[in-house]
C-alpha cells in the first residue's frame, strides 16, 4: 500500500498578502494554507503543524 502523504512548499503569496504554504498532493491536487506573514513563520507550521493537518483534510 503506498502512502499518501502531500509535500508542503513555503511561497510568497500575491503582493501584500504575506506567505502561504503550497499542499501539494501525490493525486495532482492543490490546497493552500494562507496567513503567514513570513517565510520563516510558514517554514515553523510545516515543520511543527504540517503532520497533524495531514489527518485534519482528505
């Protein structure tokens, strides 16, 4: 059985929108966490709420 785990990708959002975090799933779809106003803050929730979120969503 494979697993089926998304990659999560820090980016800056839209101009005056702070950053986001990309899910990015093995099916092809994308989901998009918002409200990061840095890239390092972004880096800390997938790294600290990225596994727990997993289980939260598909």
């Amino acid at each position: 059985m494979s697993e089926y785990r998304p990659a999560f990708v820090a980016r800056k959002g839209n101009p005056g929108f702070g950053w986001v975090v990309d899910v990015l799933w093995p099916d092809g779809e994308t989901e998009v966490v918002k409200g990061f106003a840095t890239e390092q803050q972004a880096a800390e929730w997938i790294g600290k709420h990225s596994e727990g979120w997993q289980g939260k969503t598909k």
